[in-house]
C-alpha cells in the first residue's frame, strides 16, 4: 500500500503547494519583468497560461464540490476534466524553459533582483498552504 499511498501524498502536496504558483508568477515576476523590460516579454508565458487556466478551474471546482460533499467522486468525471488541459499544460512546461532561458539577454544581477524580490511575494501566498500528512 506504501507504493500507492506515499505518490498520492506527494501529488496532494504538490497541488497544495503550487496551488498558488501561476497567479503569483503572472502577477509578481512575470509583471515586474514586463515592467522592466517592456510590455509583452512574458506574452507567450501569459498566453500559455490562459490556455490551461479555465482546466485547472475546471478540476478545483469539481474536488471542491466533491470536499464539501456536494457531489460524489466520478473517477472519469475527474480524467475528463484533466484531459482538457494536459496537453497544453504540458507542451508549457517545456516551452517555459526556453522562455526563462531568454532572459540572459538582460542583465543577470536585474532579473535576479526581481525574481527574488517577487519570490518573496509569491511566497506569503505559498506559506497559507497546508500540506498534508
């Protein structure tokens, strides 16, 4: 039972802890980059968000329903849902990299400053999350 118990508990941590992660990204690094840089160097990051955000939507607003024991837990239901941005969720996690990669172009000392400025940001938002045990 480990075997499928302790990957589960990882995947719940991992949403909980991530929960927060792309509105803060957009918000707090990605706008500060844009207001250094120009407005658009995150576009295809911003773009790429939209198209799995209503998904994720989507998947919190069923597990919440099912939380509140509004409606029971349709396994299918739940794959169904997830199949509608996997994809696209996917080819961003790739693509992200080479996106991130591209900001050598500017000075490394300024896109660390505002990557930890804004980590610090992000992270009040992140320390709500409760993990579980």
């Amino acid at each position: 039972m480990v075997t499928v118990h302790n990957p589960l508990i990882r995947g719940l941590n991992a949403i909980v802890l991530q929960a927060e992660q792309v509105p803060a990204q957009e918000e707090y690094f990605f706008g500060a980059l844009d207001n250094k840089y120009g407005q658009g160097t995150m576009q295809q990051s911003f773009d790429e968000h939209a198209a799995f955000h209503s998904g994720l939507e989507k998947l919190a607003a069923c597990l919440q329903s099912c939380a509140a024991e509004e409606e029971e837990f349709n396994g299918p239901k739940l794959v169904d849902i997830i199949n509608t941005f996997s994809e696209p969720l996917i080819h961003h996690m790739s693509s992200e990299i080479v996106t991130i990669l591209a900001l050598t172009r500017f000075p490394e000392a300024e896109v660390y400053a505002i990557f930890e400025s804004t980590l610090t940001e992000a992270l009040k938002k992140l320390h709500a999350a409760s993990l579980v045990t």
